[in-house]
C-alpha cells in the first residue's frame, strides 16, 4: 500500500517540532525547575556537529544569533571587544598569579567564545582551558571553530560543574552572575569548590555602582538602549527608589537581569572567599570582583 503523506524534508519543521518549540520556551522559562540549558536545534532528525577545524584564523565569527547581543553585525568589534576583556580578566588573575603552563583556567558563560578564544595562545603553551556554557548551539560552533585547543562542555542552570574539588587555578564570568538569580549563592558556593588554594576568580556584577553608572550615562531613563537596566531604572523610580539588597527582574536565564546593592555584595562574597579587589565600570557598567579563596582554607 502506498502512502500519500510526503516524506519529511531534512530540516522542515513538523507540527511536532513546533510544539516541541514551544514547549522549550515554556520550560526554560520555569522558575521552579533548578536544571536548564538551551537544547541545540536540530536539522531534521539529526543534530550534526561538523569537523573540529584548526583554530588558526582569529577572524573567524559566530553568525549575530550566536553573540548574544555582543557586537550585532559588527565583526571588528566582536572580535576586539574579546580580546580587550580577555587581556583585562588576564591583568587582573596575574595581579596574584601567573598564567603559565600547567595552570587550569575556564570562563563561566563563555557564550560562543568572544574572549574566551584569546586565551589559545595559552592552550597552545600548555594551560588547560575551558568555556562553559548551557547555549548548546554556542558551544557546537565553538566546538567545531575555536576548540582544536580549548575545551568547551555545555552545563545546566543546576549550580555544579563536573570538576573534582580545587580543579582550576584561574576562573572568570563575563555577565555570569548578572543572569543568575536565586541560585547565585549556590553558584558561588560551587565555584569556591572548584578553584584551587592559591586560585583566582574574577566575576562581574550589576551593583549599585553600575546604577549610578547609568544615571549619570544617561539622564533621561528613556534614551537609555540598555533594555533590563532601563527596566530596572523605571522600576525603583515607580517605587519611589527604596534601598535594596538584591534585585531580579525577568525569568529566562540570559532574559534574568540581576543587581545587587554593593555594600550587600561585599559582606556576601566575604563569606566564603577572600575580596581582594573590585573594580567599578570594569565591563561597560559592571562591576568587576577578584577572588580568592578564604586565607584560613587549607
């Protein structure tokens, strides 16, 4: 008996990929499931990851839905915008600590690897990296573009990373924590595990500092092009600009935009690291914080 029915076309999308779509956007926007990430889109009935290529033109680019917002349609810029971040995340691990061969080093959220990648020089010279992300598109294409060298490994929103304890002499997030709401202290707990007695780890955070960044940036809230920062300006206006210890605006993970009153922060962290430096306006209006763990660890 002969069917009617088409056959599907590799890459069509059936009505059941499109509820499976749809279901996906209602899942990663839970606010009660604790382990998410962003599931590749597949090509049909396959999810395909080509060759892994020698990373030897850093001219190469993700496509702009892979950037997430960094540097749209501007490939000069992307590129130099990892590269400036990578050498000030580098300045600042080697205030305490050299880079060198034998170290370990991972970026948290690497994204498709923007700054990340500028550490290959270091891979290549006997430095262990990795790029951590739960984009599993971001990390197919940085898998197959930039990681002839570097590791790259999607994670879930779940706070572990699947490392053994004091694993990494060198960790850093680029807009990690800015995205990380009721489970940022878990998170830190985690990274504490994992980094090494004498490591360093640098995150940067929305804080108060990065409010009065924007405020005098821009006196008009409604120019403002930053769409959660302006969000967040209209919020505490509309509430008559009450202090605060932590803010969470929106639910996705990359939509989630989190701040933290500075002083707040400070005691925060001190709890199970050492503060060792914080640098306002380190990344735009972010806030950079440098870490070590605490001094009577073992």
């Amino acid at each position: 008996m002969t069917s009617n029915t088409p056959p599907k076309q590799f890459g069509a999308i059936s009505p059941d990929d499109s509820f499976q779509i749809a279901f996906d956007k209602a899942v990663i926007e839970s606010r009660n499931i604790s382990s998410l990430f962003y599931p590749s889109k597949w090509e049909g009935n396959a999810n395909f990851l080509g060759p892994v290529q020698d990373f030897s033109n850093n001219e190469i680019v993700p496509p702009d839905d892979l950037r997430h917002w960094y540097s749209i349609g501007d490939d000069g810029a992307y590129l130099s915008s990892g590269k400036y971040n990578a050498g000030e995340f580098r300045k600042l691990f080697e205030e305490i600590k050299a880079v060198s061969a034998g170290t370990r080093l991972a970026e948290v959220g690497c994204s498709s690897g923007r700054v990340v990648r500028w550490f290959d020089g270091d891979a290549k010279n006997g430095v262990e990296v990795w790029g951590i992300d739960i984009d599993s598109d971001s990390v197919k294409w940085a898998e197959q573009h930039i990681g002839s060298n570097i590791h790259f490994m999607v994670n879930t929103t779940h706070p572990h990373l699947p490392f053994e304890d004091r694993y990494f002499d060198f960790l850093y997030g680029n807009s990690l924590f800015t995205h990380i709401g009721e489970l940022s202290t878990a998170w830190l707990i985690e990274m504490r595990r994992v980094l090494s007695k004498d490591g360093v780890a640098v995150f940067t955070f929305n804080d108060t500092a990065s409010i009065n960044w924007l405020k005098q940036k821009f006196e008009n809230v409604e120019d403002m092009r930053f769409k959660n920062p302006k969000m967040l300006l209209q919020e505490l206006s509309s509430r008559g600009n009450p202090a605060f210890s932590k803010i969470i605006i929106n639910r996705s993970p990359w939509q989630q935009s989190v701040w933290y009153d500075q002083e707040y922060l400070k005691k925060l962290l001190s709890r199970w690291f050492d503060l060792k430096k914080v640098v306002d306006g380190f990344a735009a209006y972010q806030t950079a914080y440098v870490l070590t763990r605490k001094s009577r660890d073992e």
